[in-house]
C-alpha cells in the first residue's frame, strides 16, 4: 500500500493484504488510546525525493520518539515461530528493532505475543544485538564495527538501501542517490569518519567481493 494507493476512495483497495495490516494497526492503536498511527509505506510519498529523503534521513529519530511501536509479524502465528520471522532478516528493521522506547510485537491475526524487554533474550540469540541495546542503552558505548555487525545477513531490496537504513544508528544524515549502487555504503563510510575517531570501522573484510561493495555489515 503506498502514499498514492491511500488516498482519495479507498474502495477499489479495501480487500488487498496490505490495507487490512494497515486497518487491523489503526484499530490496535485506537484500542491503545492513540489517535495516529504513522506507517512508512503509506505515510511516505516515495514519488516526492525531497519527502522520501527527509523521511529515511529522520526514521531513526520518529521510531524513537513515538509512544509505542507496533512490529506485526505476518509470518507469524505463535510466539513459538517468532525467532523464525523473516523479519529479522530485512535491513530496514535493524533500526525499528533498536531505535524505539517501547516495542511491542504482533502476530499474523494481531495478538501480542510479547515486547522487546519480555522476548529480549531470544532476540538477542538470533540477532547478535546485547540486551543491554535492545533496553536502549546508548548506542555510543559500543564500537562501529560491532554496530555494523549487527546488519551482517541482513537483505534489502535495493542495494543503495543497504547503507541508507544504517543512518540513524550512526546519528549520519546524507543525500540518497539511487543509482549509485555500493557507492551509497562509501559514502557511509566517509561521512561516519567525520564524526568519530573510532578506527574500528575498517575492522572488517569480505570474501566476496560484490557483498562487500553491496554495503552488507563488517564481519569482525
């Protein structure tokens, strides 16, 4: 469901999987007593470069300032096949994991199956990240190798997006260029170097070139 989908009638898009996510989260979110929900694919319009740029450049800084966040696990239908999401092997949910106050997790038919702080141990099996990050512990008392670590086997759809949802975990604003390919994961690099002595960020090497310049997380 995009920005372009939402708007106007929403007749002709009442019976497609993506709208009934949306509606279930505002119902959930009402039920909580919030009156806005804000949810990146319809929220952003990704027509508009100067939105979509402001947009992926703030993320971090929205998902921490918000009452709750809502993660909701399609491929989920029990607490016992949570470790198993393939969300947690999306690049853009790196920072959804590590950036809000409170998270709370859904099901596929939107039951809660446990927060952040109730499910951290298992999350910090499956993910590397300490439990002490996931508490929002700042995120200055680790190294950038380490935090990059976290991102190794992570996948996204563009390749530029491999760098672009790092941002916020490293407090980096820069312009996104797609087309630019692994450049984008340079300039990451470059603009993280302006702001830290931290020489633990090329602390890392690949064995496959072309993971590598795709921007995928340092191994240690």
């Amino acid at each position: 469901m995009s920005f372009q989908d939402i708007q106007g009638s929403h007749g002709l898009v009442t019976e497609r999987a993506g709208y009934k996510k949306i509606e279930d989260c505002c119902a959930q979110a009402l039920a909580a007593g919030f009156p806005y929900v804000w949810i990146d694919t319809c929220c952003i319009d990704k027509t508009n470069s100067t939105e979509l740029s402001e947009a992926i450049n703030s993320m971090f800084r929205w998902y921490q300032e918000a009452g709750t966040c809502y993660t909701y696990l399609a491929d989920v239908s029990s607490v016992k096949e949570f470790a198993a999401s393939r969300w947690f092997k999306r690049g853009w949910t790196l920072q959804e994991l590590i950036a809000p106050t409170h998270l709370l997790f859904f099901d596929s038919q939107w039951t809660e199956i446990g927060s952040r702080a109730s499910l951290g141990e298992v999350i910090t099996k499956v993910t590397g990240i300490p439990f002490t990050v996931l508490m929002n512990s700042p995120l200055e008392e680790h190294c950038i190798a380490e935090i990059m670590s976290w991102a190794a086997g992570r996948q996204t759809t563009r390749i530029e997006d491999r760098a672009y949802s790092l941002l916020g975990l490293f407090r980096i604003s820069m312009p996104l260029i797609y087309g630019e390919g692994g450049k984008a994961f340079t300039r990451l690099q470059m603009e993280i170097m302006k702001t830290t002595t931290d020489h633990s960020l090329f602390a890392w090497y690949s064995t496959d070139l072309e993971y590598m310049i795709g921007g995928h997380s340092p191994i240690l």
